[in-house]
C-alpha cells in the first residue's frame, strides 16, 4: 500500500468510526428519552443491569478507552460501582453524561494525527495499538446500546418507537 492511500484509508477509517459512534448515541438517546426515571433503573434479575448501569458502564468505558488510553487523561473509572448502582442518576444525568462522553471522545478522534492510529498503548492491562481500541470501543458502545435498546422494547412493548427508519421507508 502507498503512503497515501494509507492515509486515505486511515481517514475513512476514522470517519466511520465517529459516524458510528454518533448514531449508537443517537439510538441510546431515542430509546432513554421514551423512558421514564423508574424504567431506567429497572433489572428483570438480579444478574442483569438497567439501563442506567450500561449507561455508566458506557461512560465509564469510553473515558478509560478513548479519553484516558488515546487522549492521556487521567483514568478514574471505578468499574465495580458502573454495575452496582441502582440509583442516584436523573433521566437527565444519564443522558448528559452519555452524550457528553461520546461528544468528547469523537473530537479525541477527530482531531487525533492519522500518525498514532498504530500507536501502542497499554489499556485496561491491555497491550493494544490505538487502532483497535477504536475499533474495540465503537463495538462495545453498539453492543451495550443494542442492549438498551432491548430492554426499552421489553418495557414499552409497542409503544417503543423505533430509533431507525430503513432509507425506503424515510423517502415516504
């Protein structure tokens, strides 16, 4: 591969995955707004997690991953407390919080030099390159948010409005 078309494909590459990132955000934040403070918070068991803990679990993540491990910030996630909670967000504070992460980190990627995409890093004790912890975290934020939304169609069964409309059914 030329040098260029490296840098053509790393831009592409980085392109997708901010455009990924924004509209996993855009389905967590369609289904969290037909909720209300209570459904948020539900757990259909003891082993599963609401919808507030795969929001903070979310957060949590995309700090450690993409603002700590790419951005150099400081890295303060208490993963155990992500899941414990059962409580203690607003509504409004869980959607702030995810939004703003994500927010932050496309700018991180963003404005990140094509050069450090084969960067090595190590996060979460993890020996990685920059490229796959992208990679990593834009999977793992569709994953959970897949999620989300699963547990917001459980709750609202057919009242969920959908947080996606095929391209054939838009033009109607």
């Amino acid at each position: 591969m030329k040098s260029n078309e490296g840098s053509a494909s790393t831009v592409l590459l980085i392109s997708e995955i901010v455009s990924r990132m924004k509209t996993w955000l855009d389905r967590g934040i369609r289904c969290i707004d037909q909720l209300d403070e209570t459904q948020l918070w539900y757990r259909p068991n003891r082993k599963s997690n609401a919808i507030g803990n795969l929001v903070l679990h979310l957060v949590g993540n995309l700090r450690q991953w993409i603002l700590g491990g790419i951005d150099n910030q400081a890295d303060t996630r208490d993963r155990p407390a992500e899941f414990s909670a059962k409580s203690g967000y607003s509504k409004a504070q869980l959607r702030d919080l995810l939004k703003e992460t994500v927010e932050q980190c496309c700018t991180v990627i963003e404005e990140m030099p094509l050069s450090r995409i084969l960067e090595k890093k190590t996060i979460q004790g993890i020996d990685t390159t920059i490229g796959a912890a992208l990679v990593m975290a834009v999977s793992h934020l569709g994953l959970h948010v897949g999620q989300i939304q699963y547990i917001g169609k459980m709750l609202l069964s057919e009242a969920y409005v959908e947080s996606w409309t095929p391209i054939d059914q838009m033009k109607k």
